[in-house]
C-alpha cells in the first residue's frame, strides 16, 4: 500500500520515495556529495580559515620571534594602536594607492578597447589566436614575470635599452631611479594584467544581444552613443568584478616587486605587502605584521562594498 488516501479531499497522495521514508520528512545524508566536496573544503580550511584565524589571533598578541624569552601575551589593541601610528605603514599604503592609480585605469581602458576591437573585427581566424595568446600573460606565475623583466630592464643588456640605443635614445636605468622603477613596475602589471581584463570585457560584450545593437546603429552613428548606452549596461557586472580582484591582487601584490626592485630603490617601490614582509620577516614582529595584514583585509572589504554600490548594475532584459 504505497498509496496515501485523503478520504477528505479526495486526493490520491503520491508514494513516499525511499529516500524520505523512514527518515520523517527529512533526506538522507549524501555520502557521495560530501565525498567529492570534502577535499575542497578541507583544503580551504587548512589553507584559508586556519591562516586567518591565526593571523586574527597573533595580531592581538606580542610575538616577536627573535625573543622568546617575552612570551605571546594578550595585547589587546596595541598592534593596531602601533600600525596606525606608523608614518612608514601610511607612506607604503600611499605608493599602493599611486600603483592603483597606475596600472587600473590603463589596464580596464586597454582591455575593453581590445575587447572591442576582437568583437568587431571580420577575421576570425586571427581573432581566435589572440584570445588563446591573451592567456598567457595570466598563467605567467609573477616570479617568473619578475625575472623576465629583470631581462627586459637591464641597463647593460637589456632588450628595452637595446630598442632605444637603435633610434639613438641610449640606455635607461629603469630599475635603479626612484621614478622609472614604480612606472616600470606598474608597465610589468599591466602587462600581465590587461589580457584578463580584455578577456572579461569580452565575455560581457559576447553577451549583448546583436538586435539590440543593431537598432542602436540605426538611432545613432555615434560609436560612444552606442558604447554608451548599450555595450557599458553589459560590462558593468564583470568590471566590477575586476575592480574587486585587482584592488585584492595590488595590497598583495609582492612577488613580482621583490624580484624586479626588492622595494628599492631606496623605498619607492615599497608597496604595502612588501612592507608587511619586511616588518614580519626581517623586523621579526609577527603580532605588528599580523595586524597590518588585517587592517589590509578590512579595507579591502570595504573597498570591495564600495565598488559593487557604485559601479554594479544589473542589466534589465
């Protein structure tokens, strides 16, 4: 008798299936659900939560490696108290903000231009090979980017310098002045960086509906009209997006840095990250270090809420 009668209603009510029965209403435990997600969500335990509770905890403690004597007493506040007050914790932060402002801006312009012109032109074949070669400055590990600028920016021998000795420019010490070294760093990442972008922008475009843009074409002929008011609705979503992870990529960003400048000269290309590390692993202050890194994460959090109510915008089919 599979069948539930409701003599009341005179509705015939479907069999319970296996999976409920037996179990009051409530399914079974999926072991081969949690079979193929348990890894992933160990290795984000072990490799995200752990750390940052760690860092969490050490940031409100006195831990200073090179004396153990001292212990690690609860501090409260006072590594925070002692980043705040840092001028050279600011001044980092600042030449962040002025690689920001370098690097960003250029790479989103480039991108959707490149974007643009992939989606417009008639040529399919070579269309398709600059997607496939716009990957691989993204899979480029940036310890290597960092190397084969070493290559490229070398005042004796590098092929940069060798370009300008052609036309008679001669040589650039690209990583040994103070101003050639932070724009060279931010032409590296831009580099790197602007095919993920176009590769976004493209995504975005490939999903505008070709009607609607034909019927824009007919209103006006204006390219930025079109642009405008029609392709930006559909890219929005994805530059945010980008906005997100390179404002989380650039207060992180410390390979590629320390391979091409190590910070130098002097330190104008100290970004924030490389100030952690410095203050981490050759001041040796873990709790100070500790409480750099979360302030970094609150602001880009906050930084991360602001672009999403500034800039997302969800497009109305």
């Amino acid at each position: 008798m599979g069948l539930r009668d409701n003599r009341t209603t005179g509705v015939v009510a479907a069999p319970l299936s296996r999976e409920f029965s037996g179990t009051r209403g409530r399914p079974r435990f999926n072991w081969t659900a949690a079979a193929m997600i348990g890894p992933a969500v160990l290795a984000l335990l072990l490799i995200g939560i752990y750390p940052l509770i760690q860092a969490v905890s050490t940031s409100f403690k006195l831990y200073q490696i090179t004396k153990p004597y001292l212990g690690t007493p609860w501090v409260g506040l006072d590594n925070y108290q002692t980043v705040l007050k840092d001028s050279l914790f600011w001044s980092a932060l600042g030449r962040t903000g002025l690689f920001f402002l370098l690097t960003v801006p250029l790479q989103v312009a480039l991108g959707i231009g490149v974007a643009l012109l992939l989606t417009a032109t008639r040529w399919k074949g070579p269309a398709a090979v600059t997607r496939v070669l716009l990957v691989l400055p993204i899979a480029t590990t940036p310890t290597v980017v960092g190397l084969i600028g070493r290559l490229v920016y070398n005042r004796d021998f590098g092929v940069l310098n060798w370009m300008l000795d052609l036309v008679g420019l001669g040589p650039v010490s690209w990583l040994g002045s103070a101003r050639a070294a932070m724009f060279t760093i931010a032409l590296t990442d831009t580099w790197q960086w602007m095919p993920f972008v176009a590769l976004v922008a493209l995504s975005g475009l490939t999903s505008v509906p070709p009607d609607i843009v034909e019927a824009s074409k007919l209103e006006t002929s204006s390219w930025w009209e079109t642009f405008r008011n029609v392709q930006l609705p559909y890219l929005l979503p994805g530059l945010t997006a980008v906005l997100i992870i390179r404002t989380a990529d650039i207060l992180k960003l410390f390979d590629m840095v320390f391979v091409l400048t190590r910070g130098g000269p002097g330190v104008s290309t100290e970004l924030v990250s490389v100030y952690v590390q410095r203050v981490g692993f050759r001041v040796f202050d873990l709790g100070v270090a500790s409480a750099q890194a979360v302030l970094l994460l609150i602001l880009c959090n906050v930084l991360a809420q602001a672009y999403i109510r500034l800039f997302y915008r969800e497009v109305e089919v």
